[in-house]
C-alpha cells in the first residue's frame, strides 16, 4: 500500500515536472521568436520558478510594458542576478524617462562588475540629463523673452491708442475753441497786465513831477532887483564892493525878513 502511494506521488511529480519544462521550452522558444506576448502567459505559470520572474521581467521589457516590466524586476531576490537586474532595471527607468532613477540603478550595477555597456548607457544618461538641464533654462529665458514682449507690444498698442484719443481730441471743433479761447485769454490777460504797467509807471511819473515842483517851491527865491540896489548903497557907504551872488543855504533867508 505504501509503495502504492509512493508511485503515485512520484507519478504526480514527474508530470508536473513534465508540464513545468514543457512551458519553460515553449517561454524560451516564444521569447527567440520575439513572440513576447506568448512569452509572457508561459513565464505567468512559472514565477513561482526560480529565474522565471527574471524571464517574465524580460519578456514585458521586450514587448514595451515597461511598468509591468520594472514591477517584476524588482520582485527578483536571486543574487546571481543581481547585476542583469540592476542594468535592465536602468534600462527600464530610462524607457519610462526616470533619469535620475536610471543612472542610480547603473551605478549600483557598475559597483558589482565593470561592464562596457552599462558604463556607456550611464555616461549616454549623465550627458542626456545635462542637455536636458540646458534646454530647461533656455526655454526659461524664452518664455521670460515671451512675457516682456507681450508687454511691450501691449504697452505700445496702449501708447497709440491714447495717442489717437489726443489726434481726435485735436481735431475736435470743441476742443479747438477752446484752445483758442484759452489763446485769447492768455493775450487779455497780457494786455490787462500791460495797462495796469502803464497806468502805474504813468502814476510814478507824476508823483517825481508833484515831487519836483515841491522841491522848486521849496527852493529860495532870488533877491529882487529894488532890494539889490538898497544892499549895494548899503555895502557902498560901508566902503565894501563886491559882487551880488544868490544864497542856497537851507533856512536863512526865509528866517530873514529882511536880509539888508
């Protein structure tokens, strides 16, 4: 009974094991003919396999499901794959445009083997982020470009506008009177101004003649021709001759009523 049982155990194994090499054939000999998406339903029913996970990764990476491709790489635990894993999964995050997880992943392969290919691909990335980096601040400088021409288109077509305004206002027959009237203004106001100069110098000039006349009044008359003869008798029974000459002196003869 007990070798009963073993036989069919052992029967149940080895088919299986059958089935498990029949599906591993027909995986490898669908992913040599490029055909992934067969590929792919063998390596399902084998994940659980040791390397099938790592096949299936593969398979998905060939037919350009990058995602599903990058999720099974990671599920990968086999260290003799360590180094396959971390180049295809820098290649992987290259395809889905993460750089900067792309060159990490190359970087950690390149720390377990020196490898040509993974080296060229991480110095292909560096040289793509870097070109990336400048095209970034040149299209900033562009869009900035952009902003102020804008506003300086805008600003000009606020400038002729207004520009407009004031031609029309110009034109405006209201507006021209009321330059004019502005004109005229400005000449009456000018000639009040004039007048009143006029008028006021006029003032200042009979004021100096009031002034004058004041000053000639003021001034001392000169002798009479009767009192001359009297003052000269008068010198001459003194015994003095000399010449009659006008006095100027402030005072004295008004003072004086009578100066012989």
């Amino acid at each position: 009974m007990k070798k009963l049982i073993l036989i069919i155990f052992l029967g149940i194994y080895l088919q299986a094991g059958l089935f498990d090499f029949n599906d591993i054939d027909n995986a490898n000999k669908s992913y040599d003919k490029k055909d992934y998406k067969s590929a792919i339903k063998s390596y399902e029913k084998l994940k659980d396999k040791k390397g099938a996970i790592y096949d299936l990764a593969n398979s998905y990476y060939k037919n350009k499901e990058y995602k599903k491709a990058l999720e099974s790489y990671e599920k990968v635990n086999d260290k003799s794959l360590e180094f396959k894993k971390l180049h295809n999964l820098g290649n992987t995050y290259a395809k889905l445009g993460k750089i900067d997880e792309a060159i990490k992943s190359y970087e950690d392969a390149l720390k377990i083997k020196k490898d040509e290919d993974t080296k060229f691909n991480l110095d292909l990335l560096k040289k793509k982020k870097e070109q990336k980096k400048k095209k970034k601040k040149k299209d900033n400088k562009k869009k900035k470009k952009k902003k102020s021409d804008k506003k300086n288109k805008s600003k000009q077509k606020q400038d002729k506008k207004s520009d407009k305004k004031n031609k029309k206002s110009d034109k405006n027959p209201k507006n021209k009177k009321n330059g004019e009237q502005k004109k005229n203004d400005k000449k009456t106001t000018g000639s009040r101004e004039k007048q009143q100069q006029n008028k006021s110098d006029k003032l200042k000039r009979k004021d100096g003649a009031k002034a004058t006349k004041s000053k000639d009044k003021k001034k001392v008359q000169p002798i009479s021709d009767m009192a001359e003869r009297k003052y000269k008798k008068m010198l001459n029974k003194r015994g003095i001759h000399t010449l009659m000459l006008p006095l100027s002196t402030k005072g004295d003869i008004n003072n004086e009523e009578n100066p012989w």
